[in-house]
C-alpha cells in the first residue's frame, strides 16, 4: 500500500480527533456544534480511529447509539480493508 493512503488516513484521523474535541468544546460553552453527519462521516471514510479516541478522551457521543455503533464498526471496516490491501 502506498504512502499517500496512509497519509490520507492519518490526516483524516487526526482531523477526525480534532473534530470531536472541538464539538466537546462547543457543547460544554453552548456555541456552534459540529454536525453529526460530519462526526460520523469522517468516521466511515477512514477517520474512525481519530473518532473513537475522540469519544473516549472526551467522553463526547458516548451515550448516543448511532455513535456507539457506527464509529466502532467503521474502524473494524478499515481494519479488514489494511489487511486485504497488505495481503495483495
């Protein structure tokens, strides 16, 4: 596998990370939020790591279901997806 996807995936990791912890921020002071969409987004397209550090750092989506399962599941699809690409 090439560099780029793994910088492509680190960068949507650490933008992932980054993401959640403004969201906390937001929530915690009442401004702007970041859309769900977007948190969960980042998430399915390779960002699912970064995210779910994010949940657990910041205990930020922990109780929401849709977080609890899409964002574990989307790590668990890029695993298998790694293997594949390194097994070629």
């Amino acid at each position: 596998m090439g560099q780029v996807f793994f910088s492509i995936l680190f960068i949507l990791n650490v933008l992932g990370f980054g993401l959640y912890a403004i969201d906390k921020h937001c929530a915690v002071y009442g401004k702007w939020r970041v859309p769900e969409s977007l948190l969960l987004g980042l998430a399915f397209v390779g960002g699912a790591y970064g995210a779910g550090m994010g949940m657990l750092l910041f205990h930020h989506k922990t109780r929401h279901g849709v977080f609890l399962i899409t964002v574990p599941l989307s790590f668990v699809l890029w695993m298998i997806i790694i293997v594949v690409l390194a097994l070629r």
